[in-house]
C-alpha cells in the first residue's frame, strides 16, 4: 500500500475519533431534552436499574462523523491519488447505514411505545435480511464479490456457487445482530468493535487493501470517540442505532478482505454472545433449566461478581488475543 494511503489512514482515524467525540459530547443534552432516555427490563440486572432515562441513540453521533470524514477522504483520495472511485467501500457505508437506520426505527419505536421493545422479531430480521440481499447483490455487481468461500488460514475454498448468497447473507445477519447483543454493558460493544477494527486494519497494509484500511480507521476512530463518554460509567448509550451500523461495519470488513469467515474469528466474542442466548433458550426450553445465570453470557459475568470494567477488559483483551493470532495466520 502506497504512502497516501497510510497518510489517509492516520487522517482518516484522528478526524473521525475528534469528531466522534465532539457529536457525542453535543448530542447528550440534546437527547436528554427530548427525553430519549434508555427503558431498564425488569428481568435484566437490578443494579442496571440506575442506567435508566441515560440516553440513548448516541450512535447517531459515530455514524454522521464516520459518514462525513470518509466523504472527504474519497473525495481527496481519489482526486490526489491515480486510486480509482473505492465502490465497494461506498457500498459497504451505505450497507451499514442502512442497519443503522433499521436501528434508529427500533429505537424510536420504543421511546414511541415507552418500553424496551421496538419491532419485533420478525421486522427487525426482514429488514435486515433485505439490507443483507442488496448489499450482496450490489457488491457481486460491481465485482467486489466471488462465489468462493474461503476457510480461514487455509489455502482452501469451495466454490459454492449461487448457494454462496444465502450462506453470506446467514452470516451477515448473524453477526449483526451478534453484535446488538454485544451491547449490554457500558462501553462492551464499542471496546470489542475498536479491537476487531484494529485487527482488520493491520491485515489491511499486508494485503494491500485501500477500502478495508479507510473502513477499519473510521470505525477504530468512531468507537475511541464515541467511548470518551460510553465507558463506564456511561454518559451516553448507542442503541441499535449504532451497534446495528458497528454490525455492519464490521462485517463488511470481511467482506471487504475477501474472507467473510475470518469475522467469526476475529469477532469471537460476538458469536459467543449469541451462542449463549441460544444455548440458554433451547437449554430451557428442552430441560426447564438454565446453563447461564443470565443470557448474553456479559450479564452471566455481572451475576458472577464482575464489575463492567472487567468484563470490557477480559473480553476486549480475549479478543486481541484472537485477533492477532488471526492475523498472523491468515499472512502465514
């Protein structure tokens, strides 16, 4: 990768983390004022009960800094640079915005409603399935797509052909919502993001790949930015507006790298959340008994004794750890 694109990076990050910051800063009385505070459930952990009426929506604020200085990265990238127009980093914005706007309905719907529950099921997983189908469709048109899947550290792919999409579109969807699922606790979603991010970002000054390390230095400068008031004790939460559009960032990153499996990796503790939803659903509904003391497994850490701090901590940490393996076997 050429020395503008470095240059581009480190730009790209700084101005995305001040501004992120900044969003964020102003945004929290403004939400205060319209009274979109965040509704507590009964079932969740009763210290969690001082969380409620903080706001939430806050990841409006990453997501228009993200928007607005990947804009003018593009812009100057390609008017300064012989790099042609980033189409599938284009793609993969408008995709995440696209989440993200399935989140803001979600949220508004509950402040609408004045609980903790916005569209149902069902809603939230049709729209997502559509954003899902048009972002693969777009990004096969304009050739940013194979019918290969690859498997992680390995010189092997099978070429599934059009059983390729669904296949995509599962994983798609799973990590988004993985990712929503992530978001329970002050600052877990956005310190696991900015890992997964940084580790995407390394890969991408070894393979050579502009949009990933545009992509991966907005979203590390987002969550720095938007953490300055989401870590505990947290001033200001993201909602499904914000981890909705994290989801998708970050998946698109794997996509972006030619490797949508390696998200499974490098996103470990997001399939962790959600495999201990369904094995504690499926435990209970087989059994009538529990395997966690509470489901996504950060809540099952609360009720063990740890502190928000440690468990942000262990898990971002876990998922360095990962990650860097990750990245060291994928360049091996």
């Amino acid at each position: 990768m050429s020395n503008p694109v470095y240059i581009f990076f480190t730009a790209t990050l700084v101005c995305v983390f001040l501004l992120s910051a900044f969003f964020t800063k102003l945004i929290i009385p403004k939400l205060k004022s319209l009274k979109l505070g965040q509704t507590i459930l009964e079932i969740g952990p009763r210290w969690h009960k001082n969380k409620e009426g903080t706001p939430t929506m806050g990841g409006v604020a990453f997501i228009s800094a993200i928007l607005a200085v990947c804009a003018i990265s593009v812009f100057l990238l390609t008017s300064l640079t012989d790099i042609s127009l980033p189409a599938k980093l284009i793609i993969t914005l408008i995709f995440a915005v696209a989440n993200g706007t399935i989140g803001v309905i979600d949220d508004m719907t509950k402040f609408k409603n004045h609980r903790n529950e916005g569209l149902s099921a069902s809603q939230k997983f049709l729209l997502q399935l559509l954003a899902g189908g048009l972002y693969l469709a777009a990004m096969s048109y304009f050739g940013g797509l194979t019918t290969v899947m690859h498997i992680p550290f390995t010189d092997f792919g099978f070429d599934l052909g059009i059983v390729y999409y669904p296949i995509a579109l599962i994983l798609i969807t799973g990590i988004v919502n993985s990712v929503n699922l992530t978001d329970g606790i002050d600052g877990l979603a956005s310190s696991v993001t900015l890992v997964a991010a940084a580790a995407f970002a390394v890969l991408s000054f070894f393979i050579k790949n502009t949009e990933l390390s545009l992509l991966s230095a907005a979203l590390i400068g987002g969550c720095l930015g938007f953490l300055t008031y989401n870590f505990y004790p947290a001033r200001i939460f993201m909602g499904d507006t914000g981890s909705l559009f994290l989801g998708a960032g970050i998946t698109g990153c794997a996509f972006l790298a030619n490797d949508p499996l390696l998200i499974l990796v490098i996103g470990i503790i997001y399939v962790f959340e959600s495999l201990s939803v369904i094995l504690q659903v499926t435990s209970f509904k087989l059994t009538g008994k529990r395997i966690f003391k509470m489901s996504p497994i950060h809540h099952h850490f609360e009720k063990c004794g740890w502190s928000e701090i440690k468990i942000v901590s262990v898990f971002s940490l876990f998922t360095l750890i990962i990650s860097t393996l990750a990245v060291v076997l994928t360049l091996a």
